[in-house]
C-alpha cells in the first residue's frame, strides 16, 4: 500500500487540459461521493454541501466565474465545495438528533457535547467567525478528495481561483445559507497536456519536516 | 481499489484512546511524511512546516495546551501543523527559485506568475488574511494525511481543541514565524476503545450532495 500510495500521489497533478471526451463512470463516482460523505469534521457537524454539475450549459457558464479557467467546463464533474454560512443552534440540534438516531441515545444524553458545541461554534470564539471555521473543514473535505481521486486514477484540479459571489448566484446558494469554499473540477488528463509531465515542485524534507525525537 | 478506498474510510475514526506500547515504523512514517510533502497547496506555495513530536517529555507537557486531550501523550507520532504568520515576497520567490532550479526555467520567465502571487497572497485581498489562507491549505494536508494513515491501518485524532498560543510557545514556532493550525496525534487505538465500534454519524446523500445533471 505504502508504494501504492506515493506512486499516485506523485502521478497527480493540477489538470491543466481535461479530455472533454472522457467521463468518469457512474460507479467510480458514486465511490468518490462515499468517500466525501465520510470525510471527517470538528466535532463531526459536517457544515456542507457539495454539488455536482455535470450539466454542459452550467459548466460553461461557469468558465466566466472561474477566471476562464476552460476546466471548469471540459471536465468531467465539476465538484463546488458548498459550506454554511452561518452555524446555529438548529445545526447543533441536528447532529445531535442524527447522532441519536443512529447510535440509539437519548438526545438529553448529549445535552454536555451540545452545550459545548454551542459554547464553541454558535455563540463562543469560533462562531464569530464560523464560516472561516466551515471553509477549513471543507479543505479537509478537499484533501480527502484529491487523495481518493488519485488512488482511483482519476484527475482534478483544485481551484480557489474564482469568484465566489458570481458561484453562488449561478447554484442558488445564498438561499439555501451556503457559499462556495472551494472547486475541484475532475475528470481525465488529455494525453498530451504538457503540465502533467512537469517534475513536481516541492521544498525539501529538511524544509519542510523537523522531528523532535 | 474504490472496495478498499470505502473500507479504510469507515474503519478510520477520531481515535480516543491510543496504544502507547505500539509505535508506527520508521518505514510506514517516511511514507506519510512523503505523502504529506506531496500535497497539493494553492499556487504550489507550501506556506507549511510539518512538526514530527516523538519526544515523551514534549508530548505530556504538551496534554495541558490540548485541553487535557490524553491522545497527545499517548499517541506514537504527534503531528503538528504549523504555518507562515505572513506571506511575503521572500516566500514568492523561494517558490520561483525552487521551481527554476528543479525544471530548469530561467526564473524570470516566471515574471508573470511571480506578480500575479504577489498580487493575491502578499499585497492582495488574500494578503490581509494570509494566516487565515495558509490554514486552509495545512487542512488539505491534514485531509491528505488522514487519508493516507486509513489506508496504511494507522489511526490518528485530528483535533481543533488546543490553545495554539502555548503550542507555539512549547515549540518555539514565533521565532520562525510559524503558528500552530491544527494538530493530530497518530498511532494505534487499544483494542477497547469503545468508540471505535460506535456506527459513524453522517447526514444522508440526499442532505450532502446535489447533483446537477
């Protein structure tokens, strides 16, 4: 696993040329949605939504949105990472009926970690700024994807490279109290897009890692 | 691959209580170490370091600043994710020198790119958060990385509740002009830990996910 792993961590890269011709299959996708849903959060309160156009006119009409960037029209799914705007206790109030619900606890059994929660994300330090709190789960979310991806030999480009207001308009967000944190277009590599052969850019394990033994 | 994918992310949680007998190889941490130097980050720009706590002493000293977390203590690795306070162009141009020197490009025909960086994440509107910008790409690490350790079978506790004032201190991160973002203790659950059984909390697909076709 471990060489498997790098081998296509090393492979992946930021898709500059999507082949428009290729789609990634219904099977390997509903895979990749898995593998979001199960994405780990704080506290476990998954704070968004991710859509997933694959409709030709939307993907288009988004090229503007995303500074021309044409991947966001010739990929094969175009993934928005959707987060909430604001947390409320409602948002609170459903993880803890969820959790009840799946696990068969008492709700009033969790009223600790809902006061807690509340304490943190609603009305404490954190909720004053919860939708930066939400973007950064929603990185995680990101990470997981990217990874997933790769290991299934599926491309994307993570892009924060566009205009978030214009986003939200086109998907109807604002209404539904979300707002675009990131976009991740996926999908498969033309065969000769010259960036895939580009050696990767990175600082040196010196650089980058210091152990204290 | 998309079978084992699934079955590693359901198998991975937020680990409570770690074995402190057991300790991950030397092998199996190199690897996670590549694999988290291979992450994806925006403009390649790498605003990261990634602390490796193996040290007993450091690590118990370090459960107070983690809200009495014993995960910390107990855990084989503590990874620490520390990031740039501030973007200048000295980091712009490590990236543009980096980049020359491994693919061989005259660093001025990257002219263009080096002013559109400098033009975002230094003197830009993403300038005046740039900690808040470097935190969101060490989430997509984090994510990489939590990943990566489900499919090796390691466990590990991403954690929010910390004070990174006295993790920054602890580690003397000031100085390099680095900030805590976010940690997570890896290692191996004991055999009972009782939340490892608990059947994982997500919202539904319908709630999660919209599709546009």
């Amino acid at each position: 696993m471990n060489d498997t792993i790098l081998e296509k961590l090393r492979w992946r890269y930021a898709t500059k040329q999507f082949d428009p011709t290729r789609k990634i299959s219904d099977a390997d996708w509903s895979t990749l949605e898995e593998a979001l849903i199960l994405t780990p959060s704080s506290y476990g309160l998954q704070p968004w939504k991710f859509l997933v156009i694959k409709n030709q006119e939307l993907k288009e009409s988004l090229v503007p949105a995303s500074y021309k960037q044409q991947q966001v029209a010739d990929c094969s799914h175009l993934l928005v990472f959707a987060v909430n705007k604001n947390m409320t206790e409602a948002e609170i109030d459903k993880l803890i009926h969820t959790t009840s619900a799946i696990r068969g606890q008492d709700p009033s059994s969790m009223d600790y970690f809902r006061s807690l929660m509340i304490g943190d994300i609603v009305t404490g330090s954190r909720g004053e700024d919860s939708v930066g709190w939400a973007k950064l789960q929603s990185y995680i979310a990101l990470g997981n994807f990217m990874t997933c991806a790769a290991m299934m030999d599926i491309d994307c480009c993570p892009m924060e490279g566009f205009v978030p207001k214009m986003y939200d308009e086109s998907l109807n967000l604002a209404e539904k109290g979300l707002t675009t944190a990131v976009v991740c277009p996926a999908g498969y590599r033309i065969a000769d897009d010259k960036y895939a052969d580009l050696p990767k850019v990175r600082y040196s394990r010196e650089d980058l890692i210091e152990t204290i033994e």
